[in-house]
C-alpha cells in the first residue's frame, strides 16, 4: 500500500514497496506505517465478514499539503506522520473493517482549491 501524502512524501505499508515503485518516485520520502494490532480494531465474531485488512488505517486522507486525517485509534501513526512535519487531525472511524474502506477510500470527491499539480517534474 502506497499514498501519496503531498509532493515529496509517501505512506508506505512497508519498506518492501521501495522495489515496486514506479522510476519518478523511488526518491521520494517513504514514512512508514507501524505495524497494526488486533487491539486497535473492536472485537468482531468468527463469522462477521471483514471487508479490509488490518492496514485499513494507512489509508488516510490529505486534505491540504501538510494536513492529514487520521484515524484516532492510531496514536502510533499520528506521533510519525507529525514527526514528519504533517498536521494530524484524529477522526474516529470504529468498524472500518466492516466497512471496507479507510478515509481516502469512503470520501466523496474532494473539492480543492488551486489547480493541478505535476508531482513529478
């Protein structure tokens, strides 16, 4: 899992995706996500269908350059993304297992300001 936070910096799932990105980002910033815990999700039985994997919280949000919405059931998350200069905004997303679908992936079409950027020249 891969997101491009701003023009610079990557959310990674793990150092391993260095290998797979394409040529125009490998010299980008990678932060990487910490490792998911059980603990961080509500307690669900053997038969409840579970539409994401435990990584479902490295799928945030950008809603500005350097501002993020995060999960706020991921403090460990938070503390990186604002080592890394990035304002953090906690949202509480409980069942988004269930749902299938972190914050980039269940938000309508973001209206921004400005026009559209080239993150690669």
């Amino acid at each position: 899992m891969v997101i491009a936070l701003a023009p610079g910096p990557l959310l990674v799932r793990s150092r391993e995706v260095a290998d797979y990105l394409p040529e125009a980002m490998r010299n980008w910033d990678m932060i990487v996500a910490p490792e998911p815990t059980k603990n961080s999700f509500p307690a669900y039985n053997d038969d409840d269908l579970l539409l994401s994997s435990l990584y479902i919280d490295v799928n945030v949000l950008s809603v500005a350059p350097d501002v993020v919405l995060v999960n706020d059931a991921c403090p460990e998350l938070a503390r990186i993304l604002e080592q890394f200069s990035f304002q953090v905004v906690p949202v509480r997303r409980r069942h988004r297992r269930i749902f299938g679908g972190g914050f980039h992936c269940v938000t309508l079409d973001t209206v921004r300001e400005g026009g559209p950027e080239d993150y690669f020249s």
